[in-house]
C-alpha cells in the first residue's frame, strides 16, 4: 500500500468520526453553550480566566501531545502497521477522544474541579484520596521523565579535561537559547493580547515571525552551555515559577505560540509524505509476538505479546490518562462556552490520532534503513529523520535535509517543555485538592493543610521531588508508566461514566472501554511484576 493513501484514509476516517460521533456525544450528554463556565463564574485571573477558543485549543493540544503521538506508534510498529492504525483510529475515535471529551465535561459541570473531585461526588472521598496519589505520582514521575529529556536535549557535552565540546554542543546549545527566546517571545504575547486587547489575528502573525526570528537568532547565536544537572535546575526553577504565575502570562501563550510549530511540523510531514509518496515498507501484520526488536531492528527484549503491549505502547495516539488529567485541570477552568469542548477536546485527540498516522509513515520511510543499522530504533530519531529524508527527494527541496531534521528535533523538544510545565500545574492541583474539600482553597481551612495546599507549598513539593528523581535516575520505574497511564485512563472512564449515569445521562456507551482499559492494564502490570521478580530472582536490576 501506498503511504498516501494510508495518510489520507486515515485522516479522512478521523474527520468522519468528529463530524458523526463527536457530535452525536455533544448532542447525548446536552451541551449547553448558554450554561456559564467556570472560567466566567470562578474567575480569578490566575488559574480561572476565560479564553478565546483558539488559544486554550494550542494549550490543550500542545500539553496532550507532547512526544507521546510519535513514540508510541513507531514503537509498536514492531507487530506491523495494521495493528497500529486499527487501534489509532478506533481507540482514538471511540475511546480516547471521548474520554478526553468526558473528562472535560464532568469537570467544567464540576465547577473545574478535577476528574478526584467527580470521584468524591460519586464514588466517595476515600475513591478520591486515592485517584489523586496515584495521579499526583505519575505526574512526578512525569516531571522527572521530562524534565531529564529537556535537560539532555539543552546540555552541552564536556571533554575528558572538562572543557566544553563546543562543535558537539552546538545543536543542543542551539535548542536551549530558542527555547529561553521562546519564553520571553510567548511573555510579550500574552501581554499585549490580554492585558492591551491586541486583536488576536494580529498578535498570532506578530508571534508566529517572532518564532522566525526566535529560529534564526537561536540558530546562529547560541552561546550558553551549561552541563545537563545544571539544566535539570534550572528547568525546575522554570516550572515552579510558571506554575504558580496567572495562566494569561505564559501558560496560555507559550502552548498557544508552540502549537504553530505542531501544525507546522504535521504540514512539513504531509509535504514531505505527499511528495516522495513512497510504499508502506513495515510489515502488515508480524505476529501476536514481538520478534523484530531483537532480530531486526537491534533493540532489547521486544514487547512481549500483541495483547496488552500494544495497547500501552500506543497511549497518546489512541487513549492517554495523562490527558483527562488535563481535560478537569488547565482546561476546564479555561474554557469559554461549553460549545468549545467538543473541538478542543474530541478535536484535539484526533489531531494526535493524525499525527500518530504521520510517525507511522516516517518509520516506514526509513525502515530498511532501520533494518539495517543505519537508523536507530530511537522515536524521534526515527521520526525526524523519516520526514526530512521524504522532503529532500521532493524537486527544489534536495539540500533540506539538516535543517528539516533539526526543526522537527526542536518542535519534539518544544512540546516536551509544554508538557511538563503542564504537569507541573497539575500536580500543584492535585497535591492541593488532596487536602481540601470541593470549592475550598487554602484560606478556608487552618493548621498544616493551609501551608500543604498553598500553592507555592504545594508547587515547591511537587516540582523538587520531580526534578530529584530525575537527577537520580527515574528509568528504573519508567517502564511501569505506560500500564499505569493506561489504568489511569481506565480510572477517568470509570468517574466519567458513574456521573453521567448520575446525572441521567447516557453512559452505556464507555462501558466496553472502560473494562478494555481496565483488563489491558492489569494484565500488563501483572506481565510486568512477573518480568521483574524473574529478573529479580536471576540476580538481575529489573525497572
């Protein structure tokens, strides 16, 4: 098969599905945008703050994506593209983007408060104790995980005599000053749109050749090297700050700003994938057993089985718990009309569905290349050089290659910030809403849950536990976040469903993905304990 008619087939499928299903779940569960939102009725300038839809829909999106939508697929690639496109278009259409949806919804009737609170409220408070620890953990392994992917793609590499390698740090010194241009860029944006009215039409053309300019500079002026521990620090210094300032100055511009460089990467890879046009080279179909990793494409030990691996491998692409999180955190209390939940939620999930399908086709461009020790196994590796290898072959683009491939490495580690300081956030809330009852802030109680659930406490807690674990090494139980995310998902879709069901709404409909979700992660976190006390057992470190 073609790529192009993968590409397009399966975009044309996920816009079928907004336009039929999303809608009919708008309709079902009564969306009212006459019905204030608690943006306008909680508004308090800081985390509460009504936004113009195109801007919260850069934030939402820019926070789900992350690099998510391009590991996981090239990842599971490993069992063929059949398996990974059926579970990216159903599990996208029919399970992740209505959970996002749900999510969102449940929370913004919730007066913003978290997917925790509309436990409490159904299930009891207990139930809510426990979702937010166990969420409130996988952030912190989320800010630790991040946060050191950040740190690496900024740090600059020393020689044995501790001088720096200034030839070799150059592209990482390069990503770190674009991204500090980027803030202060992002800075001025929400300043003149929110607090001088600047038509946002004007103020997204002015930002978009500021990013330009932000390139350039950064491309050619990159004089700052700092060790990867250093940046650590000063990365969680950064999303400290940005957690606790209004979501006007930086949260809400910055996502928005560094969504054009998403669109702009999924417009180089259509480009790229339309104009080399080249045939799918990855498997259909390799078998229910992941054998490739290891006698192919030069991994370690594989996947396992079809059954659950692929559906944890593939989160972001198809279903994410991660991205509930979202939905009842940031989102809703930014949310303007209720008539915007629909394309900022369901919308943006199948966005990332679209870009899954895209990561699909830059491994298949280089597959052979990957088979043969050419191309690591590495996701964005894989990724960035797939699309730029598809542009360079178009006529008048053959001598694109190096700066293709940098743009699309520094639009994943762009989204990888976005992303964490999202996490950071909200981690804050729940570490917060973990003390308080519904509608209570710290100034309504007293003794150490006022000084645990202030915001700067409660950040402060969040984001050196995060950065610590980083700098010690949180690969260890990395490789439990995929289950858990997953079962995180499951968790979201339980609440979802118990408060539609409460509130006389139809929720027959997420019950399949609801026990799907919950038999896929018990059955990979059973998998994973056995894999581990064998390694364990035979004297070797397991996760």
């Amino acid at each position: 098969m073609n790529s192009v008619v993968l590409l397009l087939g399966g975009f044309i499928i996920l816009i079928l599905g907004y336009l039929f299903y999303g809608r009919w779940l708008a309709k079902t569960w009564g969306i009212d945008p006459s019905r204030e939102t608690p943006a306008h009725t909680k508004q308090d300038g800081m985390d509460y703050v009504p936004t113009k839809a195109p801007v919260l829909m850069g934030h939402h999106f820019s926070s789900i994506a992350g690099a998510g939508p391009i590991n996981g697929p090239i990842q599971a690639a490993v069992f063929g593209w059949v398996p990974v496109m059926l579970w990216v278009l159903i599990g996208g259409i029919f399970i992740g983007a209505t959970h996002d949806f749900g999510a969102l919804f449940a929370s913004i009737r919730h007066n913003g408060a978290s997917i925790g609170e509309v436990i409490a409220s159904t299930i009891g408070k207990r139930a809510k104790r426990l979702f937010i620890i166990f969420s409130w953990l996988a952030l912190i392994l989320v800010i630790a995980a991040f946060g050191s992917i950040v740190a690496n793609t900024f740090k600059a590499t020393f020689t044995e005599t501790g001088i720096v390698d200034t030839a070799a740090s150059a592209a990482n010194a390069s990503t770190a000053t674009i991204s500090i241009l980027f803030i202060i860029i992002s800075i001025a944006f929400g300043y003149f749109v929110y607090r001088k009215n600047m038509n946002i039409v004007v103020g997204s053309v002015i930002g978009v050749i500021g990013i330009v300019l932000c390139l350039f500079i950064g491309i050619n002026f990159h004089p700052i090297y700092l060790s990867g521990t250093t940046w650590m620090i000063i990365v969680g210094i950064y999303i400290l700050i940005a957690s606790v300032t209004p979501v006007w100055v930086l949260l809400q511009p910055r996502d928005y700003l560094s969504s054009f460089l998403l669109y702009a990467l999924m417009a180089l890879a259509v480009i790229g994938i339309i104009g080399a046009h080249p045939n799918l080279n990855i498997p259909a179909f390799t078998g229910f057993k992941d054998e490739l990793s290891v006698e192919v494409l030069h991994g370690s030990a594989g996947l396992g089985y079809l059954f659950p691996a692929l559906f944890v491998t593939i989160a972001c692409g198809a279903i994410s718990g991660f991205h509930s999180l979202i939905s009842s955190g940031t989102t809703s209390k930014q949310l303007d009309s209720e008539a915007h939940a629909l394309p900022i939620a369901y919308g943006s999930m199948l966005i990332e569905c679209a870009l899954a399908i895209v990561s699909l086709c830059a491994l298949s461009y280089v597959w052979n290349d990957v088979a043969a020790g050419e191309v690591g196994f590495v996701p964005t590796t894989v990724f960035a050089s797939g699309i730029a290898k598809m542009l360079s072959v178009i006529p008048g683009l053959e001598n694109t290659y190096s700066t293709a491939y940098s743009l699309l490495v520094l639009a994943v580690s762009v989204f990888c910030l976005t992303s964490l300081d999202t996490a950071a956030r909200l981690a804050r809330y729940m570490f917060q809403e973990f003390w308080l009852d519904e509608g209570q802030t710290y100034k309504d109680v007293t003794g150490a849950k006022h000084y645990l659930a202030h915001p700067l406490v409660a950040t402060a807690i969040s984001v050196v536990l995060g950065i610590a674990l980083g700098l010690t090494g949180y690969a260890k139980i990395w490789a439990l976040f995929g289950a858990s995310n997953q079962l995180l998902a499951a968790l979201a879709l339980l609440a979802v469903a118990v408060w539609l069901g409460k509130n006389g709404k139809n929720n027959k409909i997420l019950f399949i993905p609801m026990v799907f979700m919950l038999v896929v992660t018990v059955v990979a976190l059973i998998q994973a304990i056995f894999t581990n006390c064998g390694q364990i057992m035979a004297g070797e470190d397991g996760v």
